[in-house]
C-alpha cells in the first residue's frame, strides 16, 4: 500500500480475528504501549459495502463539483477539498455511534456529508446562501450542526484538537459513553496545544480518539521537512496514549480500527490516537499551484489505491453486483450533487438584516419567583 | 452546443491574470482532470484543469494574453459527437448566463453598495459626542507641545531629481529585505512556507536562492512556538523577521510578542531588548470569513515597547520595513494581501528607508482631516477625490506607523480644517480612530468644528457570504457621508 510509509502495522496480533475488533484483542493491543499494531480490515458485507461506496462517491462528486463552482466565482475565498482522503471519515463513521461527536478543521466538507449533514445546506453555505448550515455567515472553513453533533468546521491549525478534547469532557462529565472524534492533519499534529490536550485528555482518562489525518503534506511542506518523528501515532507516547497507523485509502481498515478505537474509549481506558496513511489529489486549497510534488506521485496514488475504485472492484467481484447496480449507485449521487449545486445557485444570498444577528446569544429568561 | 471554458478564479483574490499557455491545442481531445492551459497570477504559475470532456473547439484567448478577467470564455469545448459548425452557432448561453451573474453576485471586488449599506446603518448610537461633561483635562501622560512649530508637514523624502520605478507592494516588501539581509548577516527570516514554497503569498520569492536555508528558515506549524523562538534568536544577536502566513495565526503566538518582546527592555532595567520583526498580512483578504479576517492594528497598537507599523504605499512598504529590521525593538509589520498586487511609483535609491513614527501627508486640503492607513487608505483616497468634484478639499493623512503614533501631524492638521474623520477596517470599539479621536479632543478641542467621526469595519465578526462581507467593512459612501456629516453638507 503506497500511503503507508512505515512498516509498522503489519502481522498484528490480533490479524486472524478480523473484522470488529473483539474487547479482548483489542485491549490487548491498545494497553501495551510497545504494541503499535492495526487491526486487520473488517470483513464487510454488501450492504456495509455498498454504503461505504455511496458515502465516498458523494463525497468525491460534491467536492469535484464545488472546484467547478470556485472556478466560477460561486465559491469565494478558502475552499479545501477532501479528494482522496473519503475513505478516512466515511470509515470511521461506520464505526461511530448515534450520539458521537465530530470536530475537525477547514478541510471539513466531507466530514459533515459523512455525519449525515445535507448536501444542499453545505453547498449552499459554500456559496455563501442564506439556507447554508450558517446561514452563509459561515463559509467552507465554519458550519456547524448541532443536530448532528458535528461541531465544525475550525480555520485556526490545530484549535479543534482541545476543543474536541473538550467534548469529551463533557462526555465523562456527564456520564454518557458518546466519544468525540477529533481529526487533525500531519501539520496541525505540530502545535503546541495538541500535546498540552495529550496531557490533559490521558490524565484525566477522556474518551476522545485523535485522528491524524496524514495526508504527507501541511500545505507545501511535505511531513519530513516539518517533522522530527515522522510516525504520529507515536506521538502519544510520553503521555501514555496509545496509537497505531492505518491504511487510511482502504476504508475497511479504518472501519476496524475505529471499532478498535471506539472500544477503547467507550470502556473508560481514556484516548486514543489513529494515524491515518491517506493523501490529498487537489492542491491544498483553490491557490495551490502544487509545485512540491510531481504528477505522477498524484497519478500512482490515484491509480493503485484510490479508495473508491477499491470498494468498487469488490462490489463487482466479491458480491456479484452487475455495472448497471452500480452505475445506479452512481446515478443517485449525482443526482443529489446537481440537486445540491442548482439549489446552492439559485439560494438568495442572507438578508442583510442578518450582519447583526447572532453576535450575542439571548439571555433566557430566569422564572420569577 | 459547445461549452464555454471560463477563465477560471484561482485565488481568493484573483481578478485577472495571464493566459501563459496553452497546453491543449484545437482538436485535442479532452478528458475531465486533465491540464489544458497554464495560467499566471500574481502570486504563481498555475495549471487550468478541465472539467467537462470533449474535443478543444475553438481558442478565443491567445496564449500571452495578459489581464484576462476572471469569467472570460478562453476557449469552446466541443461535446462528443459535435464537430466545428456547432462553433458558428454560437456558445453554450445557458453556462454562460449563469456564470456572467455568479460574477455580479459574489466577485471579490469591494466597491461600497450604497442601497446596501444605507439598510444595514448600525443599530446602537452614533458618532457623536454628546455628553460634553466628559471632557477633562488630562490628568496623566506627557504634556504635548504645541505642533505648530514643528517642521513643514510636507517635509521632504525624497530628493529632488530622483528616478522613479513602478513596483508593487509586494516586490517592495521582498527587496526590503533582500536589501537588509545583504547588508547584516545577523538579518534571518523564518516562518511557514517561506523559503521552498518561496512564500504563501510570495512575498518571500527568491530568498530562498540568495540566502539559503540557513538564513531562510522553513518551519512547521508551531506559531507560537517560532515566534518565542524568533524572541530567544533576538535575546541571542539575531535579527529575526518572523513572517505569520497571515496575522490571524498570530494570535496562537501573541503570548510571546507582549509579554517576551514586548516587555524585556523594561523588564531588564534597560540591558537589553529586543530587536524582532513579526511581519505578515493583517486584516480582511476577500471572503476568508470570520476566522481569517482581523484587523490588528488597534490591537498591538495598545501595547507599549511594540513599534506598529501599517503602510499603505509600496515606497512606505520598502522604507518602513528596512527601519523596521534595524530598528531595536519589536515592530509589528502589518501588511495587507489585496494590497500586495497593487502598483506604486518608488524612489530608485541604493538605501531607501522611512522613519518609523512619522506620518504622511497624502493629499492637502483645507475642509476636513481625513486619518487613515494601511488599506483604509484606499477608501479614504477615493472619497477625497469624489469629495473635490463637490467642492469639499479633504486633507488626507497616511499614518503609516500606529505607534508611536505622530499626532502632530494629525493635531496641525486639525487646527487648520477643523474637523475629522477617521477611517480603518478595525472594530470599532477602542480602534485606531477612538484613540485619535480622544487625543484631538484634549489637544484640539476649540479647533474643532464637529465632533470626529469614525468610520470603521462593523462591529460584528466578518460574515463570508458576498453581500454581508460587503456591508462589514468600511465603503467610500461611509467616508463620504462622514466627511459630508461634519462640514455639514445636505
Ligand atoms: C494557526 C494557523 N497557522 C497557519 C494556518 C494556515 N494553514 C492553513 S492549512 C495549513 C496546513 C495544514 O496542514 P495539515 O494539518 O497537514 O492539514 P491538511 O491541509 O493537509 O488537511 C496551514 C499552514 C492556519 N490556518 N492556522
Ligand atoms: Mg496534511
């Protein structure tokens, strides 16, 4: 697999197991420190196929179509898309429960399709339309949902690890077993408030995992010139937080190690870092000439491991579906695309009214006594 | 029908740019993905990907062209089973109906929308001052001396006879320090993206080259960590320049610049300080929303041992950063992403410099004192000259350093027009203009012939969508109705 770069994860011990990690191994790896193994991929069936499939080629499609809609001024300002990368959030979702929470940075639009946010009010906030998650106030780097525990959505490199860490707070403060999910880049992994939220969250046993998506690259900088330990899943190691690397383009391999995760956390053994081996196609954003990587490093990860054209060579040869089955999946995700993209066009921008609403919440009112 | 292949925006900022080549030729096929032109911004090179596929029509813009506006068809995209006579028909209209108006509503260009903003008036009070009990005398601080003495407002910079060159800010800022580092070994620059990527907005294209990694330092992601650093280099002898990809990202690090930068002069008894420029972009770029949209000027300006410096043209850009390298003590560099593009005639001179604390006149006038910098000047400069088709001349000053901030220059102005209006992109509470206004009030107050007025970004956070950000920041009709307030016109 060419995003691995380390050769850590192979001959795990829990390899023969597959699938859904049980409690057992995967306690087993994730307390020893000195095991940094990935679970083996889960073993999915049609049907969990079929949604992976469906979920990574919405993602895909709308991102390609909100290139499209930058070029022609629909989209303003910073527009990061998260070409190549889909098999990361929509395997961990298919790990997550009802309840779990999301945070992540401004490379945020398949995250929120993943969780379940509409197509049309994403691509409505990306052009900057009232019936945007935000109301348009918000852009590419800033939705929210409250509704579907998605809680941004942050420009700023690296603020959402201590806020998700937060979340979880709250999770152990109130007593559910929600975890919060907490994804971060190869570049963000840098600041200086990761490690103090490392710290914080082993110390005081907190179900968030860290999900470091390392897609090699911080803008142009590639991970080695940033990096002193080019392994991020070791990063928890002086705080006593297990990790380990995953093949971040299969998306069954990231299903079974946010089981393994999930499992983790949901058990009271406090966080738990997942690097994922992924990789970005398109420039870091809109202005991204891309001059530090070459074609053809582009073209190989496109070509022998993209995530979707795995899950699509298994639909046809593992569960016997026809092309016409799957041209059908591809159909309706178009189909909700366009829809997306026409409504995002023809939205009316906000009233302007609403430059001076949401500045402060309302105090509610107290019951007189 | 064939599709029309638009001149795609590449940038947040981007208005036109310059089709360098054609990579694709009339009669090649195309495929989604693949690279058909290659395209010049200001900032880089970039590679036109298609979207549609089908077979390259008909080129309508030649390669070389220069200034092609962003939404120009460039070429015609014939679909399968078209051949040429589709081109007589005429482009697809459907495409490029819908991408002309998609240019109307959210192009990036900040022209003030006057039916607009004349609905969005702030809410909560104005301008004016009201309650004349709150004037004191000034119970601390310095006595001023009168400014009226002072030397010629329009003292002369540049000698008489010099050649001019037209240069951009950009540039400006890049042979700064160019020139400076050249000159003391001991000069560094350090920062994200820098040196490989030769900057995130270019402003540091070619150091790499000259100067080496060693003096031009690549770092991760650790703001706060590098600009604490850049303080301990400082501490150590270096003269460090600590670029922010944008000032926003300062605030990860803003520990550091006041309570290490700032203070250790003081701290120290006078032994020793520290000599560190942080420089970068500050303030609104064009629909990079709330996070990536702040004005810092009042903010730093607020701090004392921090010089804060703002300019507006790439001459003050140039000379203002090379005092800003020697000079001895923590300078703030504001610098503005859409004012990087634009052009200013420079003097051709080996060492350049500005002095740090000296503000500029701009324009003269005799009616009203216009304040501003950085890129308020744009709206300040504009108005004035709308304002003089009315018969009202407006002195427009360009303070170019906010602090130590030279009140002088703003003080005789005053006492010769009577009245000001302050403009700055900032919030407006406890902003630039506050602070000039509360000194005009206790150094100028019988000059004055209406209260100063200010004119500032909204005081909301900046909202993405394009008719919102609009509203946010300041317009030319703000100035202009300002101005028009307290000559009391209409
Ligand atoms: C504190 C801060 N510094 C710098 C930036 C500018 N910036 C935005 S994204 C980015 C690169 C981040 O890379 P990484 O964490 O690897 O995430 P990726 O973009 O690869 O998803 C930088 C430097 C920022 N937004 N915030
Ligand atoms: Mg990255």
């Amino acid at each position: 697999m060419a995003a691995r770069s380390r050769k850590s994860g192979a001959g795990a011990p829990s390899t023969e197991k597959g699938g859904t990690a049980k409690a057992g191994s995967a306690h087993e790896i994730v307390k020893t420190l000195e095991h940094f193994d990935a679970p083996a991929p889960a073993k999915f069936s049609r049907d969990e196929d079929v949604r992976a499939y469906r979920d990574m080629l919405l993602i895909r499609r709308f991102e390609e179509k909100a290139g499209q809609l930058y070029g022609m001024g629909f989209i303003g300002g910073f527009c990061h898309l998260y070409i190549g990368q889909e098999a990361v959030v929509v395997g961990m979702q298919m790990a997550m429960k009802e309840g779990d929470e999301v945070v992540t940075g401004y490379r945020d639009h398949g995250h929120m399709l993943a969780t379940g946010m509409e197509a049309r009010g994403v691509m409505a906030e990306l052009t900057g339309r009232r019936s945007g998650y935000s109301k348009g106030k918000g852009g590419s780097m800033h939705m929210f949902s409250k509704e579907k525990k998605f809680f941004g959505g942050h420009g700023i490199v690296g603020a959402q690890v201590p806020i998700g860490t937060g979340l979880a707070f709250s999770n152990k403060y109130n007593g559910t077993d929600a975890i919060a999910i907490t994804y971060f880049g190869d570049g963000a992994a840098n600041q200086g408030q990761v490690y103090e939220s490392f710290n914080m969250a082993s110390l005081w046993k907190l179900p968030v995992v860290y999900v470091i998506e390392n897609n090699r690259y911080a803008m142009g900088t590639s991970v080695s010139r940033a990096s002193a330990e080019t392994n991020f899943s070791h990063r928890g190691v002086s705080f006593k937080i297990p990790g380990f690397q995953v093949d971040g383009m299969d998306v069954r391999a990231v299903k079974a190690a946010g089981d393994l995760a999930a499992e983790h956390c949901r058990s009271g053994d406090g966080p738990i870092i997942l690097e994922m081996m992924t990789y970005r196609y398109r420039g870091h954003s809109m202005s991204d000439p891309a001059k530090y990587r070459t074609r053809d490093e582009v073209q190989k990860m496109r070509s022998e491991s993209d995530p979707i054209e795995q899950v699509k060579k298994r639909l046809v040869s593992d569960h016997g579906m026809s092309e016409d089955d799957v041209k059908a999946v591809d159909k309706e995700v178009r189909d909700v695309v366009a829809d997306a993209a026409d409504f995002a066009q023809n939205d009316p921008e906000p009233d302007v009214s609403e430059l001076w609403t949401d500045i402060y919440a309302e105090a509610v009112p107290q019951a007189a006594e | 029908m064939p599709t029309e292949i638009l001149m795609p925006a590449l940038s947040p900022t981007m208005e036109e740019g310059t089709l360098a080549k054609w990579v694709k030729q009339v009669g090649d096929s195309v495929a989604a993905g693949d690279v058909i032109a290659e395209i010049e911004t200001d900032k880089a090179t970039m590679e036109v990907e298609a979207v549609d596929e089908g077979t390259l029509g008909k080129i309508l813009v030649d390669e070389g062209s220069e200034g092609v506006k962003v939404n120009t068809p460039i070429a015609l995209l014939l679909a399968e089973g078209e051949d040429e006579s589709a081109l007589e028909s005429g482009a697809g209209g459907a495409s490029r109906g819908a991408t002309a108006s998609a240019a109307e509503d959210t192009s990036a260009t900040r022209e003030s929308d006057e039916k607009q903003s004349a609905k969005a008036s702030e809410p909560a009070g104005g301008n004016a001052v009201e309650d004349m009990s709150a004037r004191r005398v000034p119970a601390e601080g310095k006595t001023h001396p009168d400014p009226d003495d002072a030397e010629g407002a329009l003292a002369q910079e540049i000698p008489e006879g010099t050649e001019m060159v037209s240069v951009t800010v950009r540039e400006a800022l890049r042979d700064a320090m160019a020139e400076e580092m050249r000159r003391d070994e001991m000069v560094f620059v350090m920062g994200e993206e820098v040196a490989e990527y030769q900057g995130a907005y270019k402003i540091t294209q070619g150091l790499l080259d000259e100067f080496g990694a060693r003096r031009v330092v690549d770092t991760p992601i650790t703001e706060h960590g590098f600009a604490g650093l850049g303080v301990g280099a400082a501490f150590g002898g270096l003269k460090p320049i600590v670029e922010f990809m944008t000032f926003n990202f300062a605030m990860q690090a803003i520990d550091q610049i006041i309570n290490s930068a700032a203070k250790t002069l003081y701290m120290a008894g006078g032994q020793m300080g520290c000599p560190i420029v942080f420089r970068g972009p500050n303030g609104a770029a064009a629909r990079v929303a709330a996070q990536h949209s702040q004005d810092y000027a009042a903010w730093y300006s607020h701090v004392p041992g921090l010089k804060v410096v703002q300019p507006f043209t790439a001459a003050d850009a140039k000379g203002l950063l090379k005092s800003a390298i020697r000079d001895p003590n923590p300078v703030i560099f504001l610098e503005n992403e859409i004012l990087y593009g634009h052009s200013f005639e420079i003097p051709k001179l080996d060492d350049w410099t500005v002095p740090i604390g000296k503000a500029r006149i701009h324009r003269k006038g005799t009616d009203v004192t216009i304040v501003s910098f950085g890129i308020g000047m744009t709206y300040a400069v504009k108005a004035a000259e709308e304002l003089a088709k009315e018969g009202i001349e407006a002195e427009v000053i360009d303070l170019r350093t906010i602090r130590p901030m030279d009140l002088d220059t703003v003080i005789r102005s005053v006492k010769k027009t009577n009245r000001c209006v302050t403009v700055e992109e900032g919030f407006p509470q406890s902003s630039v203009g506050a602070h000039i206004a509360s000194e005009i009030m206790v150094r100028a107050f019988d000059h004055l012939d209406a209260p100063v007025l200010k004119v500032a970004g909204k005081d909301v956070p900046m909202p993405y969508a394009a008719n919102l950000e609009k509203l946010a920041l300041p317009s030319v009709k703000e100035v202009i109705d300002a101005v028009k307030a307290v000559t009391y016109r209409d």
